[in-house]
C-alpha cells in the first residue's frame, strides 16, 4: 500500500524529516508517537500532499506509483485521507454541499456516476450514525461554531464518507474528553477491514487502548527510532520518550 | 501547486467588439453637443432645458476627490458622448434589428429571440447610446405595466418622467450626476401602475461598445401604490487598452405598499492584468421609498470595471419604509472599488439591512464606505449592518469607512465587521476532500459571499456565482 524510503523533508528551509522509512500493508493499522516537534504532523501533512514541504531525498510510494509530483486532489482521488490535527473552517459553505463536492470529484475521477442530492443524503445520515452526530450538521457550515470535539467526529465521518484505502488521522485525541474519544475512536474500528490502511498519529497512548494498532513506530528528530508491536505503546506511557532518547544516544540497537 | 501567476490569465469573455456602423457626434462637451444630443432624440423642448440647467450647473462644480482610489485626470473633452448603430433601430420587432447586434447579444449570452420566446424575463437592451430592444412589451402593456427606453419614454410618458425624473437624484446631486443630467442618451424607463405585481423579472442589459465613448445612461423605475417589481441589470464591455467612463443614474421610487427589488451584475471590462484599460464605473444609484410600508432593496455583485465609485442608496421618508443593501465586490489585479450605501431614515419605524462583503485579491484595492444617518423624527428605527472582508495574498488591500448618525433616543444601530484571509489552509482542506485548486477557491469564496446571492434572482444566482470563480481564478499563491 504505502512504502517510505529514506525520506528526507524540510519546511521553509528548516529541515524537519530526517530519513523515514516506513512500509503499511493493506489492513494494517501503524500509530506513529513521538514528543512534540518530532515531525509527526509534517509527515502527516507531506504524505496528503500539503504544498508548504519539501521532498529533499528519498521516495513515497502508493500503490506502487511515486507520490511525490501528485498534487493533493489527485491523491484524495487515489484514495488517500487525512484526518486533521485542527479541522478548518470554511463558513457559509454546507457540511453536505462540501462532503457531496469531494465526493462527486473523487467519483469522476474514477469512472463512477456522481451521486445526486437524495442518494448523498441518504448516505450521509447512514455514516453519521458511526460517529453518534446529529442531523444538524448536515446543513451547519463547516466545521464554523463546532466544539473541538465535533470538528474531529466531523473528520470521520468524511472519512466514513469517502472511504479511502489510507487513512491518516492527525492527533485525532487532541482536545478530546474520554467520551468523545470513545466515540471517535469506535467510529474508526468500524471503518477498519482488510483493505484499508490507517496510519494514526499520536502524542499519547491513550487513543491506543482504543484503536488497538498492529504496529507502533516512535518517532524522534525526523526520524523512526524504535518499532514494535501494540506492547511498545504501553512502555512509552509507563518509561516516558526519555528512556528511548537515552537507549537511541547510547547506540542501543532497537 | 498552481501559483497566481500561472492561473491569473483568464481572459474577460465578453471583450469582443462588435463590427457594426456607428453613428457619432464630435468629441468634446459643450452646449451645443447636448443640443446635437437632445436633437438627435427628438426631445421635446422641456427636456432640452433640463440638460442645459444641468450642464451650466455642471460647470461650476468640481470633480470629487474622497474618494479612495486613484486614476488620471479625466479629460472630459477628448470623449464622444453619443453613439449608436447606423441601422435605425425598429422599437416594434426584432426583425429589422441589426443582425449583428443580435449576433452580439447571442454572444454575451442574451439571446433576444429566445429570451422573447422561452423566458420569464423581460429584456431592454441598450447598446451604446440607445436602447435597441425591448422584448415582451405587449404583454406587459396588457397590466398596464410600462417598459421601455427612457427615449420613448420622454415622448410617450412626458407626465410621468417629469414628475419624477430627477425627484431621488436631482441634476445638481454630485459632479457625474450633473454630467449624466447634461448627456444622458438612453436607459431604461418602468412604471408599475397601483396594485400591480410585475409577473415577470424585468431586465436591462447594457453593452459599451464603440471605443473613447462614455455610456450615460439613466434608469426611473416606479413603483405605485401596492405594486411589486424586481429589476436586474447586466453589463459587459469590450477589451480596449484606454478607459472609458461609464457616469449612470438609477432612481428608484415606492409609493405606499410599494416594493422595488433591483438587482445588478456588474461585469463591465476590469482592464487587465497589469492595470491597463478598463471601464471608470462612477455611478449614482438612490432610491425614495416614499409611502408608508415601501420597500427598496439593492443587490449588486461587482467583479468588473477598472474603478467602481458607487454607493446604492435608500431614503426612508414613509413609515414603516425599509431599505435593504447587499453587495459583494471583488477586486482583482489592479482594481479599485470605492462602494457601500446609504440609509437615511427619515419616517418613523423605518428599518435597513447592510450586508456588504468585500473580496480582494492581487493588487486590488477594495473600500467599503457607507452612512447610516437617523433623523430625530424617525422615532423606533433600526439598522443593521454587517461588513466582511475577504483577502487573498498579501498585495491587496481592504478598507471598511462606516459613518453613523443617530439623532434620537429611540433607535438602534448595529455595526459587525470582520476581515479574514483565505488561505493555503482552507484550500488544502478542499484539495484534500478531492476539490481541485479552482473549484476550492469558488467554494469558499462563494460561501463567504453566500448572505449575498441569496437575495439574487435564480438565474442571476449561477451567473454570479461562476463570474465570481472566474474573477479569481488563480488568485491564492
């Protein structure tokens, strides 16, 4: 699905990403942690194809194609989504004229009919039910006026909607109350099958005891500095990063 | 990710000229050219003394300089002030119109033949200097709706013109007022007689066609006792690399019950991209609510013109009156627009609604300016107004000048302004739901202007909504 290699990143000169390398097969669900400023969130945004990185070295690869030249539409139509750290708002624009105009364009673009007002209604009070929403939100502007907790139950629930082959979710715990994660978090369990990828990324392990990962990676300086199973989140809450900074600056193999 | 500059190129659609005879008179202002003018019309006598007051007055005032945006000097005696089609235009039928003025309309989209056919709207259609088409004026003179050029107007409604032309907008209102007062060659004229709804959306399309020729055109729209009317106005104008001056008057007036509804699309040609050319659109726009429970509401959409200097107004002399003003303006390139309103309350209970939303993009320079002024007699008025400004890039400018009077106790003014950026931000979110760069940039434009084109016509609505993508394109970098 998703092979990374050696990748090198930077934003506005500054360099941020310092050789990634990272493989996710189809149903595979992989949480990135790492303390603040590891370079989480740019790796996030660089692999949804935000304009402000830079590629410096190394490659992305999707479903066997380089990524890299791929403008950020192209790659929602490929099947890529992310789930944003902060959702933006768009005022005056419909929640439903927003998601049905994505929708639509990522259907072109791949050969199927557009879907018309009934049948995106329809599809859309059907997927809002994953993530408890109300009906309201159907005709609120986007993400205007919604608390922190309703933009990311807004995220996947566009996410429920496009349902993409890779799914990025950007902090998606942020701000959240244990009652907004646990509905966020049983959202995205149901959106998991054998197909589709999710890449979750995260400062906490906290979000883990729900979305249970296949895999975890820590990430430190721009780069991976120890992988493992779901046990590695559980002793990054219980030692802190600061074990695995100690255990990378003595040369531990990890 | 497309820049600015790759995308900024779109050219105006509607900047062809028309290859047709025209007929005009020499350059230069002087009473002997709005004699020639008034001649050429066949005027009676009254309406030939009118333009003189207006020119003699004309001469004694100054050119404004308040307002925020900057041109040359106007030379006032180096522009043609009459031009129209050789081929005498037949008011009866379409038929003996010109073909390729009718090939011309068809072009911007106006297709004289089919509106007369197939759609709910009436059209007058003023090319140059003269009205050339009036469709469905039968039909709307079985309701005893007028509809027709000022022209005819002047020589079949001599009443009704003089007791109201120039009763909102008097000839010594403001500099290019007067000088439309002095030289105005055609517009559109409307009466609604008591009681009547208007079944139809009455429409004037106007076309600046020869080159260095100023259009000065003058709208009346009455609405009497209980009658209802919605207007709308479009315009285009060909690419030429020198300005041209574009001075109209618009009066409205309500009388009691009354309610005119007036509706403009502005697309006259904007120069291009590096400021050169385009259309001065100087324009004295005001309405007289004038019986008790009137209504007046303006709604404009300006994406073109090189500078607008324009402020639709309401006066609320009858109780109960209310005026209404929305606008959207966006400024691209080198643009300026210098527009906004003016809401005098004058009858007791009267209420106004200002929702103005400005949009400025590449070098353009875009003011809001607007009065508010209460009077001591209007006792329990209300108005609310909203002012929104949107930047894109860091070139472009926004300016909000909101002047309030309030002479009583009783009343209540409400005031909101906000400013926002579009940015990379918001477009990545769109690009990364599947939307390309365009259609981001025209959905978050148009859900900014949204409060706006609600208040347009249907149809008006698309065009808009598209002109409004298309003024923009390209605009985010």
């Amino acid at each position: 699905m998703l092979q990374i290699n050696n990748l090198h990143a930077s934003i506005s000169g500054k360099k941020i990403l310092n050789g990634i390398t990272l493989n996710v097969n189809p149903g595979e669900v992989h949480a990135i942690m790492g303390p603040n400023g590891s370079g989480k969130s740019t790796l996030a945004q660089l692999l949804a194809g935000h304009p402000a990185y830079q590629i410096l070295e190394g490659e992305i690869k999707y479903e066997g194609n380089d990524l890299s030249e791929l403008e950020a539409e192209k790659r929602a139509q490929a099947g890529i989504f992310l789930a944003f750290q902060y959702p933006i708002e768009i005022p005056g624009v419909s929640n439903s004229y927003f998601l049905k105009t994505g929708l639509n364009e990522i259907r072109k673009s791949r050969g199927q009919e557009p879907l018309d007002a009934f049948e995106f209604l329809k599809l859309i009070r059907e997927k809002m039910k994953l993530v408890e929403m109300d009906e309201s939100f159907i005709n609120r502007p986007v993400n205007q006026g919604y608390s922190g907790g309703e933009k990311k139950r807004n995220e996947i629930l566009q996410m429920a909607v496009l349902e993409p082959k890779l799914a990025i979710l950007d902090e998606t715990d942020s701000g959240l109350d244990i009652d907004a994660l646990k509905i966020v978090a049983g959202g995205v369990n149901k959106l998991r099958n054998s197909n589709r990828s999710i890449i979750v990324v995260t400062h906490y392990q906290r979000l883990l005891n729900y979305i249970v990962p296949d895999f975890v990676h820590v990430l430190m300086n721009g780069k991976i500095v120890k992988s493992g199973g779901k046990e590695l989140a559980l002793e990054l809450e219980e030692f802190g990063y600061d074990k695995i900074k100690v255990e990378v600056e003595n040369g531990v193999s990890v | 990710m497309q820049t600015i500059e790759q995308l900024v190129n779109k050219e105006y659609e509607y900047g062809f000229v028309t290859n047709i005879e025209e007929e005009t008179i020499p350059r230069g202002l002087n009473e002997d050219i709005v004699k020639i003018i008034s001649s050429k019309k066949n005027e009676p006598e009254w309406m030939l003394e009118w333009r003189l007051k207006a020119y003699r007055y004309w001469l004694t005032m100054e050119e404004p300089t308040w307002p925020n945006v900057k041109y040359q000097k106007i030379d006032y005696n180096n522009i043609f002030y009459y031009s129209a089609p050789k081929t005498k235009p037949n008011l009866e039928g379409l038929d003996q119109v010109d073909p390729e003025l009718l090939k011309t309309y068809e072009k911007l989209g106006i297709s004289l033949t089919e509106q007369k056919r197939l759609t709910g709207v009436a059209v007058d259609v003023i090319f140059d200097s003269v009205s050339v088409a009036t469709t469905y004026k039968e039909k709307l003179n079985e309701l005893g709706i007028i509809f027709c050029s000022f022209s005819e107007a002047v020589k079949d409604h001599p009443d009704l013109v003089k007791k109201y032309m120039g009763s909102v907008v008097p000839y010594t209102d403001n500099y290019f007022a007067t000088l439309n007062s002095a030289v105005f060659s055609d517009g559109s004229f409307c009466y609604i007689p008591p009681g009547v709804k208007c079944p139809m959306e009455l429409s004037t399309y106007f076309r600046i066609n020869a080159a260095e020729t100023g259009q000065f055109e003058r709208t009346l729209i009455i609405a009497d006792k209980g009658a209802k009317v919605s207007y709308l106005e479009g315009c285009t104008a060909p690419i030429r690399d020198t300005n041209q001056l574009h001075a109209a008057v618009v009066e409205l007036i309500a009388l009691e019950d009354g309610e005119v509804k007036y509706s403009t699309v502005q697309n006259w040609y904007a120069g291009d991209k590096d400021g050169k050319g385009g259309i001065y659109n100087f324009v004295t726009k005001r309405g007289n609510c004038a019986g008790k429970n009137s209504k007046i509401s303006w709604t404009q959409v300006e994406t073109g013109s090189a500078i607008t200097w324009k402020y639709p107004s309401v006066i609320l002399n009858g109780e109960n009156s209310i005026g209404e003003f929305y606008s959207v303006a966006v400024v691209n390139n080198h643009q300026q627009a210098d527009t906004g309103t003016k809401m005098i309350h004058i009858g007791k209970n009267t209420k106004s609604t200002i929702i103005s939303k400005g949009i400025s993009a590449g070098y353009g320079d875009n003011t809001y300016r607007g009065l508010v002024r209460i009077g001591k007699n209007a006792s329990n008025s209300r108005n609310y107004t909203q002012c929104d400004s949107m930047l894109m890039g860091n070139k472009c400018s926004a300016n909000t000048f909101p002047y309030i009077e309030v002479k009583n106790t009783t009343s209540n003014v409400e005031h909101e302004a906000s400013t926002s950026k579009i940015g990379e931000d918001q477009i990545f979110y769109c690009k990364q739901r599947g939307l390309n760069t365009e259609n981001a940039i025209s959905m978050i434009v148009n859900g900014f202007a949204k409060e706006v084109f609600k208040n347009l016509p249907m149809e008006f609505a698309v065009e808009a909504q598209k002109l409004l993508g298309i003024s923009l394109e390209g605009s985010v970098g």
